[in-house]
C-alpha cells in the first residue's frame, strides 16, 4: 500500500497515540477494522523515504508520539 493511502486509511480509525498503533496492529483495539494485510506495522521504517514525517502525521494528531 502506498503511504498516502495507508496514511489516509490510518486516520480514519482515530487512534491518539504511537502505543493505540502497536495495540491495533495487534488486534488489541475493539470496534476497528482490520489492519490490511499489505500495511506496515512499522510505518516509519517502510515509509522512511516515501513520505513519513512522523507519527502525528501518521495519525493526524497534533502531538508527535
């Protein structure tokens, strides 16, 4: 998945942290969606040159977690 895609799709689920990611990409979160099978668990590794500026962008949140 491309990171504007991914981005977008991320946002969508209204988490407010780095921790509520790592617990979602485990299953760990009631009442979302899966995570698509071809999304990173680690964004800021597979998205370092493509895009990422952090995990408030990643999230669309004001506070980089």
């Amino acid at each position: 998945m491309d990171f504007k895609e991914a981005r977008e799709f991320v946002r969508s689920l209204g988490l407010n942290s780095r921790q509520e990611w790592t617990k979602y990409c485990k299953s760990e979160v009631p009442n979302k969606p899966q995570k698509p099978a071809n999304m990173p668990d680690n964004p800021s590794t597979t998205y370092k040159d493509k895009g990422w500026s952090g995990w408030g962008d990643w999230l669309g949140i004001k506070e980089d977690e």
